[in-house]
C-alpha cells in the first residue's frame, strides 16, 4: 500500500460553482517533494490540511473533518475504462492518489501511518456536488458517482508531518464497525434508513453530521405508527 501522488490545487475562476466569486480549487495536480499536512481548524474555519491547497468554499469542503480527500488509482482506473479517457492523479480533487488500499472501504475511524510521521484518520465519504461534476465535465456525473459506491474518503489529521509519493500506507488501526466510507455514503445519499447504524463511528464522524442523523430519527419517532 503506498501514495502514488500528493495533490494540491490553486483557486481558479470557473463557471460551475456556486462558491463566492466562482472560486474552486478542485483542480489539483501532483506536487513535487515532500508536502507538509496539518490540522487546517474547525468546518468553516479551516480550509485544506494539505499546504499549497485551496478550499474556496469552506461550507462544504475543508476543516479538520475534510482536511485531506484520497481516492483509490484502482478506482480511477475503472473509470478511465468506463469514460474511454485518462484520469490522472488528482482529476477528482484528491489530494492523496493511493495504491493498493481500498479507500472506500475503509472503516471511519481507521487510522493510516504514511511516511514516517503522519497518522490520518477516516472521517466521512466525499459526496459529489455541482462543482465536481462541472470540473469533470461528464454528463449526470453527480447520479453516476453515486451509483457507482466508491466515493473515496475525509481524512483528519491525528499526527502532522511531512508525506510525499511513494510514501508507504500502513493501516495503523481499524475499528470493528460495519461503517465504512461506501456504508456511510450510502446512508448519507440513497439509502437513509441506514444512518441511525453510522453512530457507531463515535467521534471519528463530522459533528454536523451526528445532526443530520439525531434529526432523522426523530423525525422517525414522530412519524405515526401504520
């Protein structure tokens, strides 16, 4: 298991997203070296945990839940297949390009050593937006991510330091819950009645996102009995 490529993208003007002054920096491309990752601060405070990465819209992406986003080669490489085009590291605004670790699958919480000093923390799966599919420019993107169940995962930054590609993966701690980042993704898009299940991730899940779900069930509770 190991880091392909580092990604970091710069704000850019597009014409795709609703963020102030048409701001994005989901472009991102490999960076050379090694990349310094931190604990950027709290949901619409902070931005990237990756230096030289703009978040634009800090409503919906960055902060130290969001802090950094991987997807799986693998992943990108079936939808090369699927799309007939190349998709090169970063083309889906991630910032970590892995190899030989099945990011949607892994379990929130679950905690990864790459390199020698950084420990990332599964929080969340990435939910496709308006942005994302203007940035991809694919027809019914948004629907066609979502089917597809492999939306890659939110890390949060346990233990700051250096990474660079080539850097070793090492699963350094999995929880022994069903929720992984495709669970907690389905719950969250297509199948809601599982996210009462996704409080078993604890405190590794967004704080905002133990709102959605408090507010769902009781939403639940005061439906009438049938």
């Amino acid at each position: 298991m190991k880091l392909l490529s580092v990604n970091a993208g710069r704000a850019t003007v597009v014409d795709y997203t609703d963020a102030e002054g048409g701001l994005t920096g989901i472009g991102k491309r490999p960076v050379e070296g090694s990349v310094r990752v931190f604990r950027p601060g709290p949901k619409g405070v902070g931005a990237s945990g990756v230096a030289g990465d703009d978040v634009c819209d800090k409503r919906h992406h960055g902060g130290d839940h969001q802090a950094v986003y991987a997807y799986a080669r693998e992943d990108l490489d079936a939808w090369e297949k699927e799309l007939g085009r190349e998709l090169p590291g970063g083309i889906f605004g991630e910032n970590l390009t892995t190899y030989g670790i099945d990011v949607s699958d892994a379990r929130i919480g679950e905690r990864w050593r790459i390199g020698a000093d950084v420990v990332l923390e599964v929080s969340c799966a990435r939910i496709p937006c308006r942005t994302f599919a203007g940035a991809l420019g694919e027809q019914g993107w948004v629907k066609r991510f979502t089917q597809a169940q492999a939306p890659g995962a939110y890390l949060r930054v346990i233990e700051e330091g250096e990474i660079r590609a080539g850097d070793a993966i090492e699963v350094v701690h999995r929880p022994a819950h069903e929720v992984s980042a495709a669970f907690w993704f389905r719950a969250f898009t297509t199948e809601r009645e599982l996210l009462p299940r996704t409080l078993a991730a604890g405190e590794a899940m967004p704080p905002e996102r133990h709102d959605t779900v408090r507010k769902y069930m009781e939403r639940q509770a005061a439906r009438p009995a049938s």
